[in-house]
C-alpha cells in the first residue's frame, strides 16, 4: 500500500487548483494518476487549436484506414465522461460511450486501438441500429 | 433514422381526446403502409421500423419517423422485441400496431407492451395466447361448443405425432400452433413420411415464428376454406363483417386469391358460420379484430383455427361492407366502443382479391428475389392496389415474396372477375417472375367462375399444367 496522500478528502480544493493552473496554460490536456486513481482535465476541441503555433501543431497522421462505430441496438446514445474528443488517439478496446436501452447501459467500444476521426453523435441522441456514431482511423500506427 | 411531418396539425387537439398519439407500425411492405394511411387519416403520427434490407422501401418513406431495428433476416430486425420496445420508447409512441405475421400473434409481445405503458392494437395477451396458440383455440372452441376437426393437442415429440397419426388415420396434417399464411404446414400421406414432415415443419416455424410446436389434425379432404371476420370492443359488443372464400391456394396452403360473399354458400350453413364466430368471439372475451377460418364440406362445419390480427386479405371485406378494419382496430385499442351493430352492416356487391407475388408459378411458385426494372398497377372504377414496391424497387430474399394485393369491386361476382382479369392485364412487373398470369389463368377456369371450387383446386389445374 503506498504512503502517497490520498485524492479525497480535500479533493474539491485540489480540483479547483488544478483547473486554475491549468487554465493559465497552454496545455489541450492534463491527466494524473496516483494509487489507481485518474484525473484529466481537457479543454474543449474547437478551442485547443488556438494555443498552438503554427509550428507546433502536429502535422496530420493520413488516415489509412477509417472504421466506422455503429449502434448495434436501439436506444439513448450518451458519452463516458470525460467525452471523448475529435483527434483523441486511444490504446486497445476502450470503452466511448453507451446505449441505454429498456434500462440497461450497453457499452459502444472502439473494438482495437486508434484515433477518433469524427464524432457523429450527439449526447441524448435517440440512435437506430447500425447508426454510425464514430469514425476511427486504424492506420498503421495503430 | 429518419423524419419527416405528415400529421395535419388541425387533428391535434381530437387526437389528444380520442386516439393515439403516435403509433409504431412493427411490419414492413404493404400492411406497414396500409396502418399508416390508417394513422394519417385519423391524425396519428406514425413510427415506421424496417432492416436494412428494407432502407429505401416505400412504408420507410411514408411514416412520419423510420427507426432501422436490425439485419435483413427477420429473427433480428422484424422479430426483435428488444429494438422494436426500444423503439417506441425512445420515440414516444402510445401504441404498437403489429400488422400481420411477424409479432402480430405472440401474446408474450403483446404482454411486454402493456409492462412498458404501450397499448398492442390487437387482443388482449391472455386471448392471443388462448386463441393465437392454434391447438388451444381447439380447445377452446370444442367448451364453446364449436365443431372441431379431429386431432391433437400441442405434440411433445415426433413419437407423439407417429402415434397421433395412426390413431387419427392418414392423411393428417401437421400444424404450427403459432402459425398462419401457411408456414410450418405440411400434410401427412403415410405413416413413413411423418418424422420428415414433422421436422421440415417445426424448422419452419421455429423460424417464422420462433415457436416450433406442432399439432395435428385429420386433414378433410379438399374442403372450402372459409372464414368469418369479426371485429369486437372491450365491452362485449361483438359482430361479424360476413365471410370470405380463400379456397383457392398452393399446395403449401398458402392462399393466392380470396372472394367475399363465399360464392354459392347455403344460406343455412352461411349463418351457422357467423353465429359461431360470434359465438367464439363472446365466449373468449374477445376484443378488436379477428378472422375464424372454418373448414367446409358439404353440410359439414369445422373450425379451423382464430387469427388474431388483421388478415392479409381484409380489403375484400373492407370493399363490400365499406368500412375501414385497420381504422376499427386502431379505435377499438383505444378503447371506443364499436357504435353501430349487427344490423347496422350490410354487405353490398362482390370483391376479389389476387395476390401479386415474386414467385415462379411454372416451378411451383417458388419464391424470387431482385429488382423490379418497372412497374406499372392498374387503376380504373372498382379496383384498388396494395402495395408498396415501385420502379426501382427491391426485393429481398428475407422476407415474405408478397409484393401487391389488387382487389376488384363489382355489383356482381361476374363483374368483379371481369374487372379483375381487366386490371391483371393493365398490371406491369418487370424483374421478378409474378403470380399475375397463374391469377389470369385461374379467373379463367369454368370452375372458377361456376363458384363451385375449393382447396384442391389449384393443386389440380398444376398438376394439368393449367397454372404454371
């Protein structure tokens, strides 16, 4: 068991504080973990471009490959939070979002490793079955 | 998922006293479109579900929102109780019109409705389960005191069915007690062929119906097919809209052309047959629309089995009485009484139907798929088309290969078939192979016209090389 500090506690203050650091940044997105713990905080994705210089920004991966996420099912479509954004590059299955239906909460999963392309779905949107809802590049980065 | 705004805001503040709000047509093709015409002429808004084989189809188009519910296949688009409840839900439907087929006699579904606020526009749960489920309905109608073929109750086995069959005396008939149109039928020559019948049939119904459970019953040989149809409220009034003929059918039993008034039908056996449909009817506490088919030989009556739904071939009835069924099943659910009586309906006239289908009628009217180059329907005084293909449309290989139904309307029997065989000769499908010249060549047969034929009928003029 580690001697760390936990998160808790005066967990409301230390967010606070991290979001006024953050803020004052240049930073598109902090995450911390400590003792299986995370944190991430992330600015939205239209403003993320302008604290960037041209120079800095990272020059664009060609899509090779582009996968399409469909609803398998019927129902309430709602993002994990934090949502995921446009440009997020994602390690294995991960889970993005759900389809509550009659009650239950089906997982929507990226199925491997990529970089989100497009996201084509809306928080609350009630989606049908096989409606696309993220588009993944698999390329051969991934 | 698509949207579109039919509903003529004028009916709003009716519909919100008397009917629904919006209703979810769980069907496809032709009977999807015929509830939403329904639906828009009563002011209801309509949610149309469809595969994905189904995306560009005509009911699609119409509905006021379409929801795709799965794959081509039926079991996981047009028999998913999951997407089409979820469905409704999300998109606040009141009520689920079922059409025919598919979920339209599974009172498990109906019962799911009712947990989730959703009224099912067809019998109660109990009922559909008593008089759905086809052996039970014997049952049912034996306590009523309604003649019954000889036969079985639900088979365990088909060691069962070997027994039921020697006792009962060949040839018998295997029945799927879910069943209906036909499907998981088969007759029983000899004693050897059961165990394949038996087989061939519960696979048929396991997939059509997703109950393989089987009766049996002595099989009259070439009987009339004829049945009563009956629309009830939830307060016990209760009439019938007279009777049809669907004598003439496949040798899969699944029915090609229907009549009402049934031609050359004693007027003693006529009313025997509408007094035990309402009789039934009573007797089981029935409510909204339903059709009892009987088996008629010579002076001899038999029920057969109840339909718990709107029938495929409703608008025969529809043209001689002149009232609209699906409108009567939709206020019916909604809890209206019926308002008129027994001798408040008169029937006028004659109808026929034919059944347009993509089948091979010289290869034993086997099913086809593909796209339709053209198509071009008849039109005129008295004739009516259900449909919903057009140019350019598809059709899948998944589904039931009933593409139209054209009903002919004539003072006489004689001037319906003269209309019909008018209208099948103005009707164009290019794509497919249709049934249109083996209807062509039945309106043609002196039995035909005679009225005096019944269900061995076309199974005959086959055999002669008349149809096909």
């Amino acid at each position: 068991m580690s001697d760390a500090p936990p998160l808790n506690g005066s967990i409301a203050g230390r967010v606070r504080d991290l979001v006024e650091t953050f803020v004052q940044t240049d930073l598109v997105r902090l995450r911390i973990e400590r003792d299986g713990e995370e944190f991430e905080i992330r600015r939205p994705a239209a403003a993320g471009p302008q604290f960037l210089t041209q120079a800095e920004t990272p020059a664009p991966v060609a899509a090779v490959n582009i996968e399409t996420v469909r609803a398998d099912l019927v129902g309430i479509f709602h993002f994990l939070r934090p949502s995921p954004i446009e440009g997020d590059v994602l390690d294995g299955d991960r889970e993005l979002g759900y389809v509550e239906a009659l009650g239950i909460r089906n997982p929507v999963r990226t199925h491997g490793p990529g970089r989100i392309v497009s996201i084509l779905c809306a928080d609350g949107d009630a989606v049908d079955y096989g409606r696309p809802l993220f588009e993944m590049d698999r390329g051969r980065h991934f | 998922m698509a949207t579109r705004s039919t509903t003529d805001a004028r009916f709003s503040k009716w519909i919100e006293a008397a009917i629904f709000r919006k209703v979810l047509i769980a069907n496809r093709s032709e009977i999807a479109l015929r509830i939403n015409r329904a639906c828009q002429e009563l002011g209801v808004r309509t949610v149309a579900i469809f595969s994905e084989a189904d995306r560009t189809s005509l009911h699609v188009r119409q509905a006021d929102e379409a929801f795709c519910v799965g794959p081509g296949p039926v079991p996981r688009s047009y028999l998913n109780i999951p997407n089409i409840i979820s469905t409704a839900l999300v998109t606040k439907c009141d009520a689920i019109h079922p059409g025919y087929g598919f979920l339209s006699e599974n009172a498990r579904f109906a019962s799911i409705c009712a947990d989730h606020g959703i009224a099912f526009i067809g019998p109660k749960p109990h009922v559909i389960a008593a008089m759905g489920d086809k052996a039970t309905a014997k049952r049912v109608m034996k306590d009523a005191g309604v003649a019954t073929t000889p036969g079985t109750d639900i088979l365990a086995s088909v060691d069962e069915a070997r027994r039921a069959a020697k006792k009962i005396g060949c040839p018998v008939l295997l029945k799927a007690t879910a069943g209906g149109g036909g499907k998981g039928m088969r007759v029983v020559e000899k004693l050897e062929d059961v165990e394949r019948a038996y087989a061939s049939a519960t696979a048929e119904a396991e997939a059509s119906f997703k109950d393989g459970r089987l009766y049996m019953e002595k099989l009259i040989v070439d009987p009339r097919h004829i049945e009563v149809q009956v629309l009830a409220d939830s307060f016990g009034n209760v009439v019938h809209l007279g009777e049809r003929d669907c004598s003439v059918q496949k040798p899969s039993h699944q029915k090609l052309i229907e009549e009402a008034p049934a031609p050359n039908l004693p007027p003693k056996t006529r009313k025997a047959l509408h007094d035990m449909a309402i009789k039934a009817c009573k007797h089981v506490g029935y409510s909204n629309a339903g059709t009892l088919e009987f088996l008629v030989s010579g002076d001899d009556t038999y029920f057969m089995e109840m339909n718990t739904r709107i029938q495929v071939e409703h608008p025969v009835t529809e043209m001689v009485y002149g009232i609209d069924l699906v409108k009567e099943q939709i206020r019916i659910a909604a809890g209206e009484t019926l308002g008129y009586t027994q001798s408040d309906l008169v029937a006028r006239g004659h109808a026929i139907e034919c059944r347009i289908n993509a089948e091979d009628s010289r290869n034993n009217f086997a099913p086809q798929a593909g796209t339709l180059a053209k198509v071009v329907f008849p039109g005129g005084p008295g004739i009516r088309v259900d449909t919903a293909i057009c140019s350019g449309s598809s059709v899948p290989p998944y589904y039931d290969s009933m593409m139209a139904k054209v009903v002919a309307y004539g003072d006489t029997r004689d001037a319906a078939i003269a209309r019909m065989d008018r209208a099948l000769r103005e009707t164009v499908i290019e794509g497919v192979n249709t049934t249109i010249s083996a209807c062509l060549d039945i309106l043609g047969t002196h039995e035909f016209r005679s009225g005096g034929y019944n269900i061995g009928f076309l199974p005959r003029l086959m055999a002669a090389s008349v149809v096909g």
